[in-house]
C-alpha cells in the first residue's frame, strides 16, 4: 500500500544529513548527493512538519579511520558497541563540511536534531546511537507532539535515512522513504541491501510525486 494522501496534522518530513560533506567536493561525499536539495526543498512546502537532522562529530571520533593508527576508510573495526565502518573524516562540529547545503532552506524546519557528537559512539538512525540504546530523544519529541508517520529524505539512503526508517518502525511510527530525495552511497552492495531491510520491514519507498495532499485525493 502506497500512502499516497499527507495528512498535514500528523505526518512529518525528516530530511537526513544534506551536508557539505556528503555532497560533491566534501570529506565523504555521496555520489550526486547535492540532487537531493532540490526535491528536499520542494516536500518541505508540503508538510506542516519538518525535522532536519546534522552528523555533528567532535574531531577525533571513533568513527573516522584516522583515529585508529594503522587502518583505512571503509575498513571495519570492532568498537565496544559492535563492528563499525570507518569513515574518512566529515561533519567536524562546526566546519563547512558539517554546514547544511547552503540550497537547503531551513525555514521551515521546527527541530534540527544533532547526532554522533558522542566521540566514542556513532549515530547513524535519527532516534538511537549505534549502541542501539542510547536514544536521542527524537522519538519522545515526535510522539509528544502527535506525529505519527515519519517520510524520509536525504543522505546517505543506505546509512542514515535506512537506520533512521527502521527505528521509526521499531518505535511504533510508521515510515516511507522518498527515495528521489535521497542518494546512497552504495559500499559493497549497501544500496540493494538496504533496498531488501527496507522491504523487509515493510517501509515503502515511493517517489514524490507519488504524494498527493489529503484534499487532492487521488
Ligand atoms: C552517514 C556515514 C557516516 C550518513 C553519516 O549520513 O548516512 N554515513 N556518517
Ligand atoms: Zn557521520
């Protein structure tokens, strides 16, 4: 089932990590990640409810490879928590690279939820650290204020807008990807992989124009 009618009272738009960073040029670029600005810009005029989310790490965490001596981006290591990919070096707090994509109007974003400022733990969902337990608080905000259905769009699709979707499932909140707004950055199959969780779960992924407001039915 395609949910193709927006319910503006309940339905909010998470646009994940349109950063510097993971656009062309930045330190962990998403291929045509910055093609996501356009349709992003276009479904915040359609909800009533916007959340934006920011990869803020503090230099030397965890997740980049230059601080583990001896290893490389995309190698995984084993950290307290579990395996984690290292990454190269990106949205340092506070430098270019972590600012949104300078395209991306923010007006109409009510909450801007940083993530993965913790040094030693990664954030990729949107709603637990990948300590899988500790919570950012988003799900709270969002039940607290009535939302129940979470689109998503944004960077990178097989990493944070996937993580995000999950737990969005798993807390009780229903989830859609808008998969025109979001690229992947496609390590080692991760794209289809993520393509089959998704599916698994039960998360559709439609396009935007696939989206009608409730009175235009179709
Ligand atoms: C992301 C890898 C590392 C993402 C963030 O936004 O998908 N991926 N940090
Ligand atoms: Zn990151």
């Amino acid at each position: 089932m395609i949910p193709r009618a927006l319910d503006r009272a309940t339905d909010v738009l998470l646009v994940v990590d349109v950063q510097n960073d993971f656009c062309s040029g930045g330190r962990l670029a998403v291929p045509g990640g910055e093609a996501v600005v356009r349709p992003a810009d276009h479904l915040m005029t359609r909800f009533d409810h916007v959340v934006l989310t920011q990869d803020w790490h503090p230099a030397g965490h965890l997740s980049f490879a230059s601080a583990h001596p001896g290893r490389r981006p995309y190698e995984t290591v084993d950290l307290d928590y579990g395996p984690q990919i290292l990454w190269p070096d990106h949205c340092v707090q506070g430098t270019p690279g972590a600012d949104f994509h300078s395209d991306l109007n923010l007006v109409r974003a009510e909450l801007v939820l940083r993530k993965g400022f913790d040094r030693r733990i990664d954030s990729y969902s949107a709603f637990f650290e990948n300590d899988r337990t500790t919570a950012t608080g988003l799900a709270g905000y969002l039940r607290d204020r009535g939302l129940r259905r979470v689109f998503l769009a944004g960077l990178a699709f097989d990493f944070c807008v996937l993580w995000s979707a999950e737990d969005a499932c798993r807390q009780d909140f229903a989830a859609v990807v808008i998969e025109d707004a979001c690229r992947a950055l496609d390590i080692d199959g991760s794209q289809a992989e993520a393509r089959r969780r998704l599916a698994a779960a039960g998360i559709p992924c439609i396009a935007s124009g696939d989206l009608a407001d409730r009175a235009v039915r179709a």
